[in-house]
C-alpha cells in the first residue's frame, strides 16, 4: 500500500504558507491594482506601450522633461550595449519626442515595408524603435520593417521587449543576419523594472506620479512572478527540503502535475459543451481539443450557429501548443462562399463593425477568415500560462467566461445573413 502521509502533509503545509501570503498581500495592499482592476494587465498596447511611451516623452504629462527618458538611454548603455560587438551606445537627443503606435505605411506585398511602431522616439537624424511583445504573437518580418524604416536615419537602435528578454524568431526578423545584428533584447522582468525603479527615486516628492509608477511596478512585477509570490515560494522551498519525506513527496508531484491538464481540459470540453446547448448551440465540434491541445500546433473548438446559410460557426483557437495564443474567430467553409466573392467581403466588414469593441482585429487573415480576434480587450482568456485559468475549471468558471464570451459574439452577429 502507498504511504500518502508525506504528500498529504507537505500539501498541508503549502497551504497554511499560501494562506499566509495572501493576508501579507491584503495587508500591504499589493493586490489593489488598479490595471488589475480593469482587466488592463495584458493589454499590449493602451497599459505597457502607452504607459511606458508617456514616461519616454519628454513633452508627457508628468511634467518631468527629459527626465525619464535620460534615465532609459543612461541604463541601456551601461547594461544592455556590447560597444565591443559594434553595438553603438545612445548618445544624447536634442529632441525627445515619443510616439505611441507610429504608423510608417502600408505593409507592402513582400513585408519589408510598412506597419505600426509601439513606441517611436525622435530625435536629430537619429531613432529608438521599440516593439512590445506582451503575449501577442509577432507579426511576419515585423522587425525587419521596422529595421528598413529606422535605417533612413543617421542612427537608430532596435529593441525587442518581452516579459522575459526573449530573442525574436526569424518569423519576424526575415532571417535577416544585420536585422538579427541591430536587435538588442529587453526584458520587463529585469530592465524595464529597474529603470522604472530609478525613475521613482527622482519623483519622491510628486506622489501621484510616484504612485502611478508604483502601480505599474506591481503589475509587472505579478506578470514576471515577483511579487509576494517569489517570497511564497522560496518560504515553499525550505519546507520541501527541510526533511527526505517532504522532498521526496515534491518530486512524486512535480512529476505528476503535467498529468493534471489534460483531464481538466476534457473537464472543460464536457463543461462548454453543456453551457452551449442552454444557448441554443446544439452542434459542437473540436479538433485537437482535450487531451492532445497541449502537444498539438492548432486546436479548435467549434459551435456552429442555428440556422445559417452558410454553415456559420464561431471557434475558440489556441495557435501554439501549450494552449498558447488563444484567440476567437467566425469561420464558415460552405463552398458557396469564397473569399473572393461580394458576399464574404460584407460579411467580414459586417462583423468586423459588429465586434469592434470585442479586442485588437487579426487582419493578417483577413482575406481567409470571416473574423479573427487574438487580443482581447476584456483579456482575463487570453493568456493560459497562469494558474487562474486552470484553476478555475473544476468550479466551472472557466468554462462560464468562454461561453460568455461566444454568446457575446453570437448575440451580436446573430441579425446578419450568415
């Protein structure tokens, strides 16, 4: 008979620290956030791009000039430049002006022109060109345009910003070995946070412009797992190796815990498919959905609408395995509606219209799909590597925020000639 007692107890003891770290975090009040609070946290564009190009702006509202951004080009030269791989280092700009989401043109036919800078900053004859990656997927050989526009001027500098400091793939570099050369990495989890902490020792005696940057520090700081949870889990470590029973019991789970996912998944599959019918979605598909989404490169799930002319259905999508880039789409495959006809356009336009408040529009695919939604603005569905998603399965909540989220597009295209 197995011996569960060490498990049993080393989770007893997990929970009585969770607990613990959760009243720290009521007392000190780390889990107010007002990003947070707003489902902002994940919002490329209008939370971390718009935020961070404000400070960046010499002419920004907080009424600090070049502060901010002397502070920026004062931490890349010193930590993220290599002057002896030909890296040139920042010097100073005459002018500071920042731009949130600069549009350099229409992206041509081959993708080596054109598109949407996040965050653009001006000077003489010279460039800071940053791309914001949250959890959006990269665009096909975005930095490579990016790189074509900022070599017209004199200097320019290319950043590519992930959470983590990843490197970008050539999906988006085009392979491109001086693109690839001109790239320099940066990460919320280190640089970003800590210039955001030297620009909060110069605004100690303006507090709502320190508090602001406080917040925003919290935020990262939760979406890069250092908040009061690294805390947590270093307090976790020491019990796990305190004793041979508690370590031994912490290997029996890790090794366990990818088995976890798969039943949950088909959990949620049973879930949605009960949730649809009291919608009035009675067919119901998926594909690679359930126990292979985490292995499989595209899964969907599929409700097909009641009575449409054309087979109308809306899918929920995960583009990447590990139940990555998760987005919503309508779709119809009736061979009597083809991408190149007058009705598919106005099908298109006309959801697209009836769905603009949904999230950010995939035109990339615009010519294939009747719609497609990768970023969404309510985005508490849109990122699947945290645990609150998984967690809230069993319960059923989940499975609840994505029939919500279906029935609000139904409801809102339901009236055109699908």
């Amino acid at each position: 008979m197995i011996d569960t007692y060490p498990l049993q107890n080393l989770l007893q003891q997990v929970t009585v620290i969770q607990k613990k770290y959760k009243e720290i975090a009521s007392i000190t009040g780390e889990d107010f956030n007002l990003f947070s609070i707003m489902r902002m946290e994940t919002n490329e564009d209008w939370t971390h791009s718009a935020f961070i190009t404000e400070l960046l702006n010499s002419s920004g509202s907080h009424g600090q000039g070049n502060k901010f951004i002397k502070i920026f080009i004062d931490y890349v030269n010193e930590h993220l430049l290599h002057i002896e791989d030909g890296q040139e280092s920042i010097a100073e700009f005459e002018q500071r002006t920042a731009k949130f989401k600069k549009r350099i043109g229409k992206i041509n036919d081959e993708f080596t022109e054109g598109g949407e800078i996040d965050i653009f900053i001006e000077g003489a004859n010279k460039c800071i060109i940053i791309e914001n990656k949250i959890y959006a997927r990269d665009q096909p050989k975005q930095l490579l345009r990016y790189y074509n526009y900022g070599r017209r001027k004199k200097q320019f500098w290319l950043f590519y910003l992930t959470l983590n400091g990843i490197k970008p793939d050539v999906w988006t570099t085009g392979s491109d070995v001086e693109v690839i050369k001109k790239i320099i990495s940066i990460s919320y989890k280190c640089h970003i946070l800590a210039w955001l902490e030297l620009c909060k020792k110069e605004v100690v005696d303006f507090p709502l412009i320190r508090e602001s940057i406080t917040q925003y520090i919290y935020l990262l700081k939760k979406l890069t797992n250092q908040s009061t949870n690294k805390k947590m889990g270093s307090e976790v470590v020491k019990t796990i190796i305190s004793n041979s029973d508690s370590l031994s019991a912490a290997f029996d789970v890790k090794s366990t815990m990818d088995n976890v996912y798969d039943p949950l998944l088909e959990m949620l599959k049973q879930q949605l498919r009960e949730k649809a019918e009291k919608i009035g979605i009675k067919r119901i598909e998926d594909y690679d959905w359930g126990t292979s989404t985490r292995i499989a490169k595209e899964s969907y799930f599929y409700f097909y609408l009641p009575n449409t002319r054309y087979d109308t259905y809306i899918a929920l999508c995960f583009d990447t395995k590990n139940c990555q880039d998760f987005s919503i789409g309508v779709f119809s495959d009736n061979e009597n509606l083809k991408p190149e006809t007058e009705q598919f356009k106005l099908l298109q336009n006309g959801i697209a219209k009836k769905l603009e408040n949904l999230g950010k529009r995939d035109t990339d695919f615009e010519d294939k799909y009747l719609y497609v939604c990768y970023e969404l603005y309510d985005n508490y569905l849109t990122v699947w590597n945290t645990y609150d998603i998984w967690i809230a399965i069993p319960n059923g909540q989940t499975a609840s925020k994505l029939i919500e989220l279906v029935n609000t597009v139904y409801e809102n295209i339901k009236d055109l000639e699908l």
